[in-house]
C-alpha cells in the first residue's frame, strides 16, 4: 500500500511538474482568487456525465477558462451518475483518487471527517448568490458543525402531462392538490389515457415521487433526532390508502418499471401522466413534435401538509483532506458557480439541472419556453432525501434500499395491508438506524 | 557469487518446485485470498463506506435471519439455480445430441448456437428487457395481434412472471455453455463402443442410456457444476433487467449484497449477504474439482 501511494505520489509530482511547465503559469492579471491558490496546483474532478453534451461541453470550457485565469489544469472524469458514489467512497477509504467529487444526495455526509472544511466558500456564494433552504441542508455537516459540501443543484421533476387529454378528461388546469391528482387519474383512465408512476426499482423516478407522496400525506421515516424512526404511522397508513386510489388509475406494467420507462411510455402516448425531469420534453421537442406541442408540466400537488413536498436528485461537490490543492479546488469551485461561467453552463443544459442558487433563477432558460419554468420552482419545493432527518449514511442506505419504494410496491402491487406494509419498511429502517 | 549461489539452490529439488509456486501463489493470495479473506471479516463487522467497522460477531448474519428480504432472496437464488440449470442441463443435452447428427449446414447451426454465450451479458439483458417490457414487449404486441390478448403480459411487474422470465434469459444465455461442453463429450465417445451396441442389436434410447449417458456423466458434473457457480452468482442479467424489483422479488444475493453494501453503504452487511453464498460456492467448487480429478 505504501509502495502503491508512494508511487502514485510520484506519479502525480511527476504530472504536476510536467503540467506545470507545459501550461502558462502566469495568471490572467484580471481575476482575482479568493483563496491562496497552492504553487504548481492541477486538480483531478470526478463528476457526473453530462444528462445532455451541452453540459460537459460547457463545463469543459469553463474549466479551461479557469486554467488560463489562474494557471491550475483541471483533469475531469466523467462516469455514470450512479457509479459515483461507490468511486468516491472508495476514493475516501483508500485517501487517495481524485482531489474533488461532484456527486449525489448524502455523499459527504457519509464521510464528512474526510472532507475540507469549505465554510468559507460556501459563505461567500450564499451572500452573493443566496442558497435555497435545501442546499443548506445537503452542504452543511450538523456532525461537523461546518460546510462540508458546496451544492451544486437538483435534477428537478415536474409532472409531465398531456394537455389536450387532461381537458378531455374536465379538468382546465393541473390539479395542485393530491387529492385532485386522484380525481383527473381517475378522469383520464375512464378516457382510456391512464397515467404511471414507476413502482420497480427505478433510482430517480420510483424514489422521487414515492417520498413526496408519503411526506405530502405527512408521513416520514425518521424523526428530526436521526434515531425515532417514525414510518409505522397514521400518516404512512394515510398515504399508502391513498396511493393505493391513485394506483388503481395506473396503466398496467408500472409494477416493473426502472428510469427509462416512464419516458418510453410516455413518448408513445401510453400514459398521460407522469413524473420526470425535462428529458421527455427534450426529446419529445426533438423527435415528437406533436407531443412537446401537447404537453406541459406542473410542480407536484400539494397533499394534506398544506406545502411542497418535492424531491429531486441533488448533487453538490466536495474536497478531500488528502488533496494537495484544496485552496485550487475551492477556487475552482468558486470559479464555476459564480456568474460568469455558471450562467452560460446552467443555460447550455436547458433546464436538466437547477442551480442551487436562487440567483439562477432569473436566467432566460427558465422563461423562454414557459413549459421549463416548473423545474426553476421544484428546487425551492424540495426537501432532503434525508427528511425530517439530516442527510449522512443512515438516510442514503434507506434510499439504496428502496425502503419507501418497496413499501408503496408492497401496499399496491403485493396487496400487503398499509400496515402491513409501513411495519415491514419500519424494520428495515430500525435496522438502517441503529446505533 | 550471489547467481551461483542460486542457481545451486534451484538446482535442489527441495527448493526448485517452491520457486515455480511461489510468484502464482503470492498472485492468488494477494488478489484472491487476501481479498476474499477481507470479506468475509466484513461480514463480522458494521463496517460503513467511509468508516471503519467494529468487530460484531455474527449480528449480521442474525439480523439476516430475521430479514423478510433476505429470506426472500436465499429462495430466490435456490430456486433461480436449480431450475435454470436443470432446464439448461436438458435443453444443451438435447441440442447436443441433435448437433452431433451429419446434416447440411451442421457447422453454422454449431456456430449461432453459440452466440448467446458469447454475446456480452449486458447487452443480451438490454434485449431481453425490451422482450420483457410491459408496454413494448413483441411478445404482447404479436399475441394482441393475433387475437389472443386484451392486455399486455406484465412479465417483469408480476413477482412470479418476472422470475420466470429472468430465468428464461438467464436459460437462453447459459444453453450453449452445456451444448458445447456435450458436444466435445459427445465426439470423444470412440464409435466402435456404438458399433459393439449395435451388433448386440441396441437400438435409439438404449444406446443413449446404456452408452452415451453413463459415458457422459462426468462430464455432466462438470458441466453441472460450473454452470451452478455461474448461475448462483449472476448479477448482471437481474441488476439490467429488474435491479432485484418489482419489491425484491427478484433478489438473488449477489444483487442484494450489491445494493446494500455497495450503493448503500452498508458494508459489513453487504458482506454477510456475500458471505453466504460462500459455503455454497465451497461446496460446488469441491465437486467440480473432484469431478475433474475423476475424469482426469
């Protein structure tokens, strides 16, 4: 092992040394760092691949903006957005990888010990661009009292819906209670146009749309204090009575469904509704024209909470202690999430990921086309993953489990009672939770 | 001074055999036992990504007793083998025997037999999950048809239904594993043990049974058994297919410990799942060797 680090040191001093002579080194004299950057700094990003190649393209580009402002290369490897989390885990086991990580969900909160302290930076974008309330749950560490994430932003959902059925049906517009959900279901499968929720094991969908109903119906699994787990409830028993109403609307085959069959379903006008990020539109504007004309979307309804209960896929980026550079990486990320390079990069993914600084709110991409503006909206609806908990390795096992889908799956398509059905999520999350 | 001193040692009997083993089995022992080893003292701790474990005993294996999921996943991998190899078993044989015949265009029907086996696994799930999809699947459409459907068959929705089409899937792809391991028993066979029989006046199905069966039954576990090992532990058909849905109902354990241990951080768990399969494996490893002893 220490042949193995040793070697890698080696590797990368070598690297450096070459980088550094190879690039210019003489920063452009008009930007200023906020942080001392280190001497002969190059950075190693792992990050998500790009959801369309708008984004990478762009943030390539802004990456080569910051080598010339400050003389820091920045190497990026992109790998599919499931694969980070066990990458950067292993990166954080060894001490050893990549300098920063752009990755998902609880990522940090699993290792926060290991993580810089990136208070400072995250302080800064706050007072000069104003973080939505999610961000801060996701960035900052209650175990370490500090930042330890630097939120990047949300691959918002909306519910996607076909307009013309949903009048066929008598209904002028979305319904923004659950309850109304229900009704225009109901409507719409009489028409013949059923909707669909995916009940398989699908990462995005499946789990966004269950923890909203259940939260919208005032049900969660834990209790603020990460340890009373609080699922086995009048609450959850509501939701999943409910959802079974709402399952009785779906078309058939929701049961099996991972990520990418809702937007298959939805693009052959199999079903009328159903909950995505922007990709079907994309791809609907690109190759069904008649159906982008046809559709919009609507921020999830309301249920008997009384507010938004919204989840979305988050991402923020993180420092590793072991890094050489963590002042070039907190610049680096700095760099990127400041107006300059982040309004052309959000504007350049039209709408997949929401910033999570509300001063990207006002950009054009949300506006131009009306039909995008719901996704601006979800990320201020939103709440963690973690909820009523704090984001760390008990909340992202629940979700890898598929704790909350499963117990909906078992509540309508295994025909387990509601009780039945929250008293088996509530062992496995007694489980989760120990200790 | 220093070469000649080892080459004289080398030269020794005693120390020549050990030089060959030494590079091998430090290789095994670094990228398999070590790490295998690893493993199962995961499985004894609560080890989290990204957190060191503390040494808990047997608590995963108890909680994992107790744990609907994973008893629903031990059912799942018996029953996913032992059917899936049992009907490979019988349908390799059968093309087998069939592919020994001389008829024209033997050796092209001996070739795309073959192409399931050498088809990337992802890539014949990819297809297989389009084969099964609940609205797409060509099987709904040319039964719908044709009349004889109203709705869409929900293979993968339905627990029951989505088994068995992983195993359909899963039997399509490992076939030609057994077919190809028949066929070269099949042809090692001398042809005047078949000559004698004949001459004795057996005839079909008694020279299948009193022969070529007994003949290939080494053989048989051989094949049985690998195949058995590969089946036990495959991940990628399932995880493409269902990820373990709908509601766990397609778990096998290697799936399960993935996602509990790797996805979800839960490592120490991850590797109790793991852990189980291992007694299994033991055992299927001991007999493919021994079978492989006999016949040698």
């Amino acid at each position: 092992m220490t042949l193995r680090r040793s070697f890698m040191k080696w590797g990368l001093g070598v690297a450096a040394g070459a980088a550094t002579r190879s690039f210019a080194q003489a920063p452009a004299a008009k930007y200023a760092p906020m942080f001392p950057v280190e001497k002969d700094a190059q950075l190693r990003l792992l990050r998500w691949s790009g959801f369309i190649k708008a984004d990478e393209e762009s943030w390539n580009a802004n990456s080569k903006k910051f080598q010339e402002a400050t003389g820091v290369p920045v190497s990026i490897e992109y790998i599919t957005w499931e694969d980070v989390r066990p990458k950067a885990a292993m990166a954080a086991n060894l001490g050893t990888g990549p300098d920063l990580v752009m990755g998902w969900y609880d990522d940090p909160h699993i290792y926060p010990q290991r993580l810089v302290d990136v208070s400072d930076l995250a302080e800064d974008l706050g007072k000069r661009l104003g973080w939505y309330d999610v961000a801060r749950a996701y960035g900052y560490s209650k175990q370490m009292n500090h930042w330890i994430g630097v939120p990047i932003g949300g691959a918002v959902q909306a519910l996607n819906y076909r307009i013309s059925w949903m009048k066929e049906a008598g209904f002028d517009k979305f319904p923004d209670t659950t309850d109304g959900l229900i009704k225009l279901a109901r409507g719409l499968k009489e028409k013949g146009h059923p909707m669909g929720f995916a009940l398989g094991h699908a990462v995005g969908d499946g789990n966004a749309w269950t923890h909203w109903w259940l939260w919208a119906h005032g049900g969660k699994a834990v209790e603020a204090d990460d340890k009373t787990i609080s699922i086995n409830k009048q609450e959850t028993w509501t939701a999943l009575e409910k959802v079974r109403e709402l399952h009785a609307q779906m078309a058939p085959g929701v049961a099996s469904w991972l990520d990418p069959n809702n937007n298959r379903a939805f693009l052959a006008g199999e079903v009328s509704i159903t909950n995505n990020g922007i990709s079907i539109y994309t791809a609907a504007k690109k190759d069904f024209p008649q159906i982008a004309q046809d559709m919009d979307h609507a921020n999830f309804p309301v249920g008997p909470v009384g507010k938004p209960t919204e989840l979305a896929v988050f991402s923020q980026a993180f420092i590793f202690k072991y890094s050489r550079f963590p002042n070039a990486a907190k610049e680096y990320l700095r760099f990127m999430l400041s107006p300059e390079q982040a309004e052309p990069w959000v504007d350049s993914m039209n709408g997949y990921i929401t910033p999570a600084l509300r001063k990207y709110r006002e950009l054009p991409v949300w506006t131009r086309d009306p039909k995008a503006t719901p996704f601006r909206d979800g990320i201020a609806r939103m709440l963690p993953n973690s909820y009523a908990g704090s984001p760390g390795q008990h909340a992202a096992a629940a979700l890898a489990d598929f704790v909350v889908l499963d117990m909906f799956a078992d509540a309508t398509v295994n025909g387990h009672t509601p009780k039945d059905a929250a008293k088996r999520a509530e062992g496995r999350l007694r489980r989760i939770y120990r200790g | 001074m220093a070469a000649w001193r080892l080459s004289l040692a080398l030269d020794r009997r005693a120390w020549f055999g050990p030089a060959l083993v030494v590079p091998a089995a430090a290789l095994l022992g670094l990228l398999l036992a070590y790490p295998l080893g690893l493993g199962v003292w995961l499985g004894f701790e609560d080890a989290k990504i990204g957190a060191p474990g503390n040494f808990i005993g047997v608590e995963n294996y108890q909680y994992l007793l107790d744990d609907p999921v994973f008893r629903l996943t031990a059912m799942n991998t018996a029953l996913y083998t032992i059917v899936t190899v049992a009907l490979k078993l019988l349908l390799g044989l059968g093309l087998a025997l069939v592919l020994n015949q001389r008829f024209g265009g033997v050796r092209f029907w001996r070739s795309v037999l073959l192409l399931p086996y050498v088809v990337p696994t992802v890539l014949s799930a990819f297809a297989w999950w389009w084969i099964f999809d609940p609205q797409f699947s060509f099987i709904s459409w040319t039964l719908a048809k044709l009349g004889l459907l109203k709705h869409n068959i929900d293979f993968l929705g339905d627990s029951w239904l989505a088994r068995g089409s992983l195993m359909i899937a899963n039997i399509w792809r490992g076939t030609p594993f057994f077919t190809i391991g028949y066929l070269a028993g099949l042809q090692s066979i001398p042809t005047d043990v078949y000559e004698a029989a004949q001459i004795d006046g057996a005839r079909g199905f008694r020279v299948f049974r009193e022969i070529t069966w007994p003949l290939l039954t080494p053989l048989t576990v051989i094949l049985t058994t690998f195949s058995a090992i590969f089946t036990f532990t495959d991940f990628q058909l399932v995880w493409t297919i269902t990820r373990g849905g709908p509601a766990n109902a397609t778990h096998l354990f290697v799936t399960l410990a993935y996602q509990r241990g790797i996805v979800g951080g839960s490592m120490g768990e991850g590797a109790a799942i793991a852990g189980v399969t291992l007694p299994a494996l033991a055992v299927l490893a001991w007999a493919a060797m021994r079978a492989i002893r006999e016949r040698t």
